[in-house]
C-alpha cells in the first residue's frame, strides 16, 4: 500500500526558517504573517485556538500554555513499532476509521533514508502504520495543505512539530476547510537529517544498525539495533561536546513552544515518567481521548524533585555556549555518580518538563542576544521572559516591546 506524497515545489529562502513548508505554497508571503521566527502573537492564537489565554491562576499555564487536563497515559497493548506506546498513531487511525476527517497530514520515513521525513497525505487508517516512529530533519508538512484542498478534502488532521503549528494556526483559515484537527507533538532541538547521521555516528560503531532512537525522561537515552539488542546512554555520556557549534540551528536555539501549545491535544512523554504525556487543550482534544475510550490507561502525572539547580546549570553551560566558549566537560570519574543521583532526585514528571520550558526560554535570550538582538522585541513573548525572572535575566533597553 502506497502513500500519497505530492511534488512539493522548492523552498523561497528565508532567514530563521524550519521549512515548515508555507513557503513552498501559491503564497509563499503568508510567511511574514504566520511565521514563528518573526513576530508571533502566542496570546492571540492560543485565544483563536482554545477560546481563552493563559489562565494566570494556574501556575502550570505559563509553562505549558493552556490545557484542560494534563494526563500520564498508554495504550494497552502498545502498538508495535511505534516510538512510544503509540497514542499519536491510533488517534490518527481512530479518526479515520470513524471518518471523522477526510485525510491526515503527517509524516513518512523516506525510501532510501528512514531517519529523513517526507510529508505525506493518509486517508486510510491501515497507511498509518508506515509512520510510526521519530524521524530528524526539516520537513515541509504544510505544504501538503494545497493538495489536500485541491483532493476535495474537507476535514482534516494534521501531526505536526510547533513550528509547523504555530504557522498552520496563523494562516488556517486562508484554506477554508470546514475542520482542521491538530495532534501536537512537542519538539526541543531539531537538526538536519545528515547532521544526526553524524551523531548515530558517535553513539555506534555501526549506526545504520540503528533502529530506534529517544530521549527518555529518566535521563537517559535509549537505542534499539536491528538484531534486537538495546543500549541506555546516560545523557552526561552523550558526546555532545564533540558535535559542531551549529548542529543545532539557531531556530530551535531559540524556539519557545516545546509543548506545542496551539495544538488541540498534544503527545509527549516528558512528563509521563516512562509513559506517554498528554495535554488535553480544548473541547476537540477532549473528544479526540474520547476516541480511545478502553484502549489507553490514564492516571494523574507524577511531579517529583527540583528544577532550579538543573535549570541554573543549563544557564551557566548556555552563557559560555553563546560566547562561543567551550561546554564544561564533566570529569569522567564524577559522570557516574551523577548518572546514578539525577533519576532519583532531579526534576521527574512534571517538574522535568517544567525544567525543560524554563531551560527553553534560558537559551532563547541568551543566543539571541548574541547573535540576533534585533529581532529580540518581536521574537520573545511575554510570558518567556516571566519564565526567566527567577534566575536573574530580566530584559534590557530594546528587548521588548515598548507597551509591554
């Protein structure tokens, strides 16, 4: 069984860009209005999209953006293959078997490359299983948007990153279909498909052997191989001081929506402390759990530990890495003992992703700072900058909007 995957055009070039795929589109100037990179109105969005801003008598708001129920969850059997027990995939599959939407924008692993993702149009419930798992790399998803109006289809879904989201989100209703669902994934870091290549690289002496790749919540990194084997990587044992100073872009250096806070649901699993995380945004997240119904055990998130020392010291690595100094390198004899200590008494379930946002925000200023100073009064939301008061960075002349 095929997928449908469309000619896209070429990309227009763009300074800050992710490739979401807007710029691939007849309009390739929706860019200026839609893109996170310029001048996002998160507050205005998150009201188009929910209803209402950020509740501000609920602390967790300002972390992770507007939610009706923050769950820990999984499917029960996992499905086979999928990266963790697979909520994304059967949410995507029970709406098309219930025909709820006419087609699903998400995306495949490429023919000759399966880390490298290719944006696909699905309209059967059986096609979804050719996605399941974690690609690298800038993916033009939206530019499918085009396609799917020109097929006639009315009601969508689409999978997505946050930087694709924000973006459908600011231009949706240009397209003028009846109904756009959205699945949220949260995303961090990304890189280009054959920059993680080379960090498969460093990881095995036989990367292509690899299957299966995450960074789990108990601070460490789980490999899978294709003769069956696993191996766990501490993260303090990751190489990442040996990877170049632009591995990861300067658009994810500074992205300030992990959580995919315009997403109807989203699915992650920082917070699910070894299962699936979920935030339940609005009224169509809420039906889209309703879909599972039997199929996935929900249970209230655990919240454990201390953020502020791994928050501080995420700032101090940060600092010298935006002056273009070295990473401080752990010495070797200290690595285990730390290994040992962090999954037991650093920040675990929500504190963790808690940890992560304030570590998000950190290094939006600070490489911004450096490298784009400008751009900073359009580019950081209000709330970011609240999120970074208590470790002593408040905004200097010029770094926000003068009514704010």
């Amino acid at each position: 069984m095929s997928l449908t995957i469309p000619p896209l055009a070429d990309p227009a070039p763009r300074d800050l860009c992710t490739d979401c795929g807007l710029s691939r589109t007849e309009d390739a100037k929706r860019c200026g209005r839609a893109c996170q990179f310029i001048n996002p109105d998160y507050a205005g969005l998150e009201q188009q999209t929910h209803g209402r801003a950020r509740d501000p008598d609920r602390a967790d708001e300002r972390f992770f953006g507007p939610y009706r129920r923050m769950l820990r969850a999984s499917l029960a059997p996992p499905k086979k293959g999928a990266q963790w027990t697979g909520i994304t995939t059967r949410l995507a599959e029970c709406l098309l078997e219930t025909k709820a939407v006419d087609a699903v924008l998400t995306m495949a692993p490429d023919a000759n490359d399966k880390w490298k993702p290719v944006p696909v149009l699905i309209t059967e419930a059986s096609e979804m299983a050719q996605v399941r798992g974690m690609r690298m790399g800038y993916a033009p998803l939206l530019a499918l948007l085009e396609p799917a109006r020109a097929a006639g289809y009315k009601r969508i879904a689409v999978i997505g990153i946050p930087c694709q989201i924000y973006a459908l989100r600011a231009i949706e209703r240009d397209f003028g279909f009846e109904q756009i669902t959205v699945i949220g994934t949260p995303c961090s870091d990304n890189t280009t498909t054959e920059n993680f290549h080379t960090f498969l690289g460093l990881l095995s002496e036989n990367p292509d052997s690899i299957t299966y790749l995450e960074f789990r919540a108990d601070y460490r990194v789980e490999l899978r191989f294709d003769d069956g084997r696993k191996k766990l990587i501490p993260f303090l044992n990751l190489p990442i001081s040996d990877l170049p100073r632009d591995f990861f872009p300067l658009t994810c250096r500074t992205c300030v929506d992990y959580t995919n806070t315009l997403a109807d649901i989203t699915v992650g699993y920082m917070g699910g402390e070894g299962e699936q995380w979920l935030l339940v945004r609005n009224q169509r997240g809420e039906d889209l759990l309703d879909l599972l119904r039997d199929e996935v055990r929900l249970s209230e998130p655990g919240d454990k530990g201390k953020r502020a020392g791994a928050v501080k010291g995420f700032l101090a690595n940060t600092e010298r890495a935006a002056g273009g100094l070295p990473l401080r390198r752990m010495p070797n004899w200290v690595r285990p003992i730390v290994s040992w200590l962090m999954p037991r008494i650093g920040p675990r379930g929500i504190e963790f992703g808690r940890a992560r946002v304030e570590m998000k925000a950190v290094e939006t200023i600070l490489h911004l700072r450096r490298e784009r100073p400008a751009m900073m009064k359009n580019m950081i939301p209000d709330h970011v900058w609240r999120l970074v008061r208590p470790y002593g960075i408040l905004p200097k002349e010029g770094e926000r909007k003068p009514d704010l």
